[in-house]
C-alpha cells in the first residue's frame, strides 16, 4: 500500500510529498514536532502531545498551524489512510515559508504543518525489551533550550549516530557537571544501587517527556522511593536498573552504559514490570 501524507491542507501520496525550498524549516530548522504512539489504533497520549505542542510553539512564537480540533481530525485521517494500527503518527509545524532572512518572517506568512504516520510492528520492540538495549554516553552539545521539541536536532542526530557506530540503541549525554541529563530521544531513568528511582528534574536541561509525565502518575500509585534530580554518569554506571523512555519505547530496559553491566546485565524487573503497566495509565484515545 502506498503511503500518504497530510502536507499543508492536502493528503498527497508520499512521492508527491514535499515542501518549499524557503520552508523555515528546511532553511533554519524553524519549527517544532511531535510523535505520538498509535497502538491497536488508538492515539496514546494525545492530548499531553498536543498541548506539549502548542507549548512548543508558544516558546518559538510560531503561529498554531490549525486548530486543536482540526489537528485531531488529521491525525486519525492520516492513521486511517495509512492502515496504521500499531505505530506513530509524527507532527511537524514550521514558522512558513519566506525568502531567506534570519528573522521573523511577516506576520501574515502561513505556518506550515506536515503529519505522517508509520506502522511499527510491536512484537520488534517487545523482543527489544526483552533483551535490553545498551546506551553509549556522549556529550550533551545541544543549546540551552532543549525543553522546546524544536527540528534542531543535528547534536541528537550526531549523538544517536555514535551509539550506532558503537552498537548500542541510544547515547545518553552528559552535561558540563558530570550528569546524565537524557538520552539523544528519549528520557534517562536509573534505580540507583540504594533502591531509589531517579530521573532529571524537567527544567530546560531537558525534554519533558509524555511518557515521562505519564510514568510519574504511574509511579505515584506504586509506593516506590522516587527522586526527580541529576544524576552522575557514576551513579549511573552503578545502577541496579537503568531504563530509557519515550512514545513508542515505551519503558525500554538499559542492560549496559557504555561498557558497564547494570545489574546483572538482564532487564530489570522494575523496568519490565512499569512496562507491562505502562498502557493501563495512559491516555487512550480512539480514532
Ligand atoms: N523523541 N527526550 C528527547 C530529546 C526526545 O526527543 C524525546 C522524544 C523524549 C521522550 O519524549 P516522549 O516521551 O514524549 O516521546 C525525550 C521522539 C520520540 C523523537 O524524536 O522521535
């Protein structure tokens, strides 16, 4: 079946899927994006996605592209055209285009908004979780404002590429203090050696993940000894579970940090165990 892709007000088959040259966010990557889980297709998360992305576009000052109500309706069409039951639905809004200029482009220019869906076989990343994936860690090279999703994503892009290259699934990246802040895209979790579970505290340093959002009200019905601060990459080294999240990931257990065997080197059980409930606690919503 061929694809398609909703591309500012039309649903166009993939090869003819494309935008403007002077689209901002080809030219200065401005603009911002989101990626939301579509699982026996339903929409996870939908509506903390969609408000990260208004959030997104305030902080940029780029103009909503179409209405809350209109972006649904295009989401679920993009997922029906597509027959996708299990996978993600990708979101992406540009500042427009306009003739090249660093600056704001005249008010009146047309945000631009693209939405694609993709089908992901879930049984690859249960078989995933079941193994555990190894991180590599890296340096955190980005700019200051992280916490925006924003399309300027060349130092995850850089981050991700060494971790392949090195055979492992994700980098997480190391700020100027030692700490872990998360991983290229996704969010960073450890249980520490003392039984505590520890993820960065959701300031600029980092993305505030939907999943992570969804996890904590999760967590809060658990009883677990829980702590949202940085954490060192030698904490981290000496972790008794470690654990990576996002849309789509999921809960996804870390078994090695560059050379180092968390744990015993298995899934952890805490990680496998948020996993399996993870679903139950979030937003489902049908098309
Ligand atoms: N990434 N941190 C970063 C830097 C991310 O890019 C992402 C998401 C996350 C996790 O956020 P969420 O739980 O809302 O998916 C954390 C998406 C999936 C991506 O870039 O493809």
């Amino acid at each position: 079946m061929s694809r398609i892709a909703y591309v500012n007000g039309r649903y166009l088959p993939y090869a003819e899927a494309g935008v403007h040259i002077d689209d901002r966010g080809y030219q200065f990557g401005d603009g911002v994006y989101e990626v939301c889980e579509i699982r026996d297709g339903a929409l996870i998360d939908e509506t903390r996605h969609l408000a990260r992305l208004e959030r997104s576009l305030a902080a940029l000052e780029i103009k909503a592209p179409r209405s809350l109500t209109a972006l649904r309706f295009i989401m679920r069409e993009v997922a029906a055209r597509n027959r996708v039951r299990d996978g993600m639905v990708y979101i992406q809004a540009t500042r427009g285009v306009a003739r090249r200029d660093h600056g704001f482009p005249d008010p009146g220019t047309t945000p631009g908004l693209v939405v694609t869906a993709k089908a992901i076989d879930r049984r690859i990343g249960d078989a995933r979780a079941a193994m555990g994936v190894r991180v590599i860690v890296t340096k955190d090279l980005r700019w200051a404002r992280p916490d925006i999703k924003s399309l300027q994503l060349l130092p995850n892009v850089l981050a991700k590429q060494a971790a392949r290259e090195r055979g492992a699934y994700e980098a997480w990246l190391l700020d100027a203090n030692g700490d872990i802040t998360e991983g290229a895209s996704t969010n960073a979790w450890i249980l520490t050696a003392a039984g505590v579970l520890v993820t960065r505290q959701a300031d600029q340093a980092i993305l505030r993940g939907v999943t992570r959002t969804t996890l904590l009200a999760l967590l809060a019905g658990e009883g677990l000894r829980f702590e949202e601060r940085a954490f060192s990459l030698d904490e981290a080294y000496g972790a008794r579970e470690a654990f990576l999240t996002s849309a789509v990931n999921i809960v996804m257990p870390v078994v090695a940090i560059d050379d180092k065997l968390i744990g015993d080197g298995r899934p952890g059980p805490l990680a496998l165990s948020l996993r399996g409930k993870f679903h139950g606690f979030a937003e489902v919503s049908s098309a």
